[in-house]
C-alpha cells in the first residue's frame, strides 16, 4: 500500500530537516536489513519443511496418500488421465480373449453391434460402443446417428477434388438395411431436384441412390442403395410426447458438402405440431398446410431431409423448412416423426401413398383469376373454384367453375380446407356430398370418392 504525502514535492529543504532526514535515513537503513534477514530465515525453513521424504528411484509422481482438490467427480485432467489409463489396462488385463464380445474384436471400432443388427431400425441404437468418453449428452447423441446421416447429390462420374465445389440437394437418413439393401428417407422436394441422384456417406464414399416412392403432400421419399460399407442405422423415437425446452439437435448438409454433417443443437420451441401453409405445386399459391415440429436449431439450405433428434440419439423429425424473412430467426420446422413412419412404410410397400380422389382440379376463390365469372351470391366470397373435372367429379354432374363451398356437413373455404378434410376424415370409395353454387344457385351432389392416380 502507498501513502500520497505532500512533503514530497517540497524543492527547498531546510538544514535542520536535511540532518533529521540523514538521521532517519540511517535508522530505516538498519530496519530494513533486519527485516530483509528475518523473512530470508523464514523462506528457507519453510523451502525445507516442504521437501519430500525420500525421491522416487523411477522418476514418477508418489502418488500414496495424495488428496486430489475438488469432488471425486470433478478431478483434474492429469488424474483423470492417469486413473483412465490405469482402468483400460486393467480391463485390457482382466478381459484378455473375451473383450471382442462387446466390440467384435480385441481392438475392434464399436461398429460390430450396428452392423449385427442391420436388418431392422434397432441397429445403431443404445449408447454407442466405440470406445469414446463423450464429455456431453449432446455430444453421445449425436454419435449414435451421425453416420447414419447422408448427402444428397445429382449424379456424377466426376471425381470429387474439392468438396466446397459440390452442391448438395438435401440430406437423408438411412434407417434400415435389409439383406443387400439400405433404405433412406428423405424429402419429396429433395428426391424430385433431379433424375439421377446419389447420396454421400460421412467418410465422403459415393453411392448410387434409386427412388422407390415419393410423396409430394407429405414431401417424403424413400431411396435404397447398396448396404455395402453402411454400418449405422438410426433409431425412430416419437414425437407425440415432446416436451417445449428439450434438446433438439438438426444433423445435415447446408450449402456445399464442405459443410457436410453440420450438427446444430436448440430446443422444442413448442408444445403442439404448428400448421404451416405450403404450395404443393410451386406456383406461389397456398394450397397445403404441413403439421410440423418447431425448433430454433439452425435449419439452412440443405438441411432438408436432415435427421431432428431428441437427446437420446433418436430421431424425432425430419427436418423440412424455416422461415426465412427478414429479421426472423430460429424458427425452422421439421415432419413429426409420428406421421412420417407410415407413410414411409406405404412408400416402401407399394411406391406411393393411395389418398381418396375427388376428381377435380381447382384454386381457392381467393386465388381465382380466371375471366370467367363466377356469379356467387351476395355474402359468400369463399370456397374452391372447380377448374377441371375428371372421374367421380364428372360422373355426378360437377362442372368447370362449380364454386365448392361444402364437404358433407363441413364448410369449404379454400383449397387447404377441402385437401384436409378428404385427406384426414375420407377413404378410398367412402360416399361423399358436395354442395356447390353454380350460376348463382346452391347445388348438391353424391358421388363416391376413387383412389388418387400416380
């Protein structure tokens, strides 16, 4: 600690305090080497009270009777290590010729297990076994279907030289190998990017990809290739009973596959599936609405087909859209992994998703720019504008520019309304009642609903 004093800016001192200042000098002169002796004597006691009894011959740490700082559970790296070490040498001793049981081989990678139960999506699950210690339940999530988690490109017989020069279409994810074959699972907008694809594993080998059915209202598809070299499968979980606050992880493929595997952790942002209006046909106009999961993981361009996991490494979603306006962030959307599975199932059962047919093409009132007037009555200023008919449609009696404004008992207001009400509460051949206006008059028809051509 330091004194500020005014003396010391005093120039002209006088004779008297200059001999007193001698004398004072003199004095602190002879105090200081007394103090400086007594804490030297100290210093040396207590460098020699500390030396250690007796020096190990080896030159290793004595590690007897030594107290680490901290819980057990929260000791440093260096005793960490060295009780690590010690740990594997003794499973290494005691386990001998019987530690292949749980790794394949004596040394082996940990793949044994997934690769054991390929045939189903139960390969890959459980902790994985790769000899890792995972600092995070994130991060030993993650793991258990990193692998699992593929590129989708066109195809090419160039050989690729830099992976920042190589677009990727979207993401997939393997989730079953039966015999010869695995099985991905992806988007219908992803699969329908191009005619040839192919997917990229995460050691970066390419393989050729075939579709074997899409489905464009749900915007899934399903590709198989050859399970040669594929040894993860991930795991479904559900997502009926997610909770707002969980983990969330996105694993895919934003931008070019420079940036493949990109992994980003957030949240369930909420509790209940949201609806989120899409256009089926890409003209613009709103004619579907998707039920889908909410999270701010980071979801980019790339990502669409991507794996949503829950912290148990399973997965919980298929990652499918964001909201991109300006100023918005972290709100990115993913297929309920619920309502996905069997439409998964159908694709690879049958190639497409049989859905009650209507027979008719046609555009919300809202969305209706034909010349042709329409003549409704006053006060009714919505519905869906029949543009085209064809099969059931046509053999009751509809007609092009029939306004639809009913389903049996259930008000029609644009197309996301009808398309929902036959998706969701009709089947194939079910009776239906459609009520129209035509020329200004309400109409009826029943007719009975066909199956949704390819």
């Amino acid at each position: 600690m330091s004194f500020f004093r005014d003396d010391f800016y005093s120039t002209k001192p006088s004779r008297r305090s200059f001999r007193r200042s001698r004398a004072s000098q003199s004095a602190g002169t002879l105090w200081l080497a007394i103090v400086l002796l007594v804490v030297g004597v100290t210093l040396v006691a207590v460098i020699i009270a500390n030396q250690p009894e007796t020096l190990p011959v080896s030159g290793e740490v004595q590690q007897e009777g030594r107290e680490d700082r901290g819980s057990t559970d929260d000791r440093g790296a260096a005793g960490s290590q060295n009780e690590d070490q010690d740990g594997r040498t003794a499973a290494q001793e005691g386990g001998g010729s019987n530690s292949g049981a749980d790794s394949g081989e004596e040394h082996g990678t940990g793949n044994a297990g997934s690769a054991g139960g390929s045939t189903g999506a139960g390969a890959g699950s459980g902790a994985p076994d790769d000899g890792v210690e995972y600092r995070s339940e994130v991060a030993r999530a993650i793991a258990q279907v990193y692998d699992a988690v593929v590129s989708i490109v066109m195809e090419s017989e160039e050989e690729i030289t830099d992976w920042n020069d190589i677009y990727s279409i979207g993401s997939g994810i393997i989730f079953r190998m039966q015999g010869d074959t695995a099985y991905v699972v992806t988007n219908h907008h992803v699969a329908s990017a191009a005619e040839n694809l192919e997917i990229v594993l995460s050691n970066g080998v390419k393989k050729k990809a075939e579709v074997i059915g899409s489905d464009a209202i749900s915007d899934l598809a399903v590709l198989k290739t050859s399970a040669e070299g594929i040894s993860k499968v991930a795991v479904f979980g559900r997502s009926s009973d997610l909770q707002v606050g969980e983990p969330a992880i996105a694993i895919g493929n934003p931008l070019g596959l420079g940036y493949a595997h990109t992994t980003t952790q957030g949240i369930i942002s909420a509790s209940e599936l949201r609806s989120i209006p899409v256009s089926l046909s890409g003209n613009g106009i709103l004619d579907w609405e998707m039920e889908v999961i909410q999270t701010d993981a980071a979801i980019n361009s790339g990502n669409s087909g991507g794996a949503l996991i829950n912290i148990k490494g399973e997965v919980i979603g298929i990652n499918t859209m964001k909201i991109a306006w300006f100023g918005v962030e972290g709100l990115g959307f993913a297929i309920p992994i619920d309502l996905a599975a069997p439409v998964i199932e159908e694709l690879i059962e049958k190639g497409r998703v049989s859905r009650p047919y209507l027979g008719i093409t046609a555009v919300s009132v809202a969305d209706y720019t034909d010349r042709e007037p329409l003549d409704l009555p006053e006060g009714v200023n919505s519905g869906a504008v029949i543009m085209s008919v064809d099969g059931p449609a046509k053999e009751a009696g509809l007609r092009a520019y029939d306004v639809i404004v009913k389903l049996d008992e259930t008000k029609v207001d644009d197309m996301i309304e009808l398309r929902k009400y036959l998706y969701t509460h009709k089947q194939i051949g079910n009776p239906i009642v459609v009520t129209v206006y035509r020329n200004g008059r309400e109409r009826t028809y029943d007719l009975v609903l066909g199956e949704l051509p390819d």
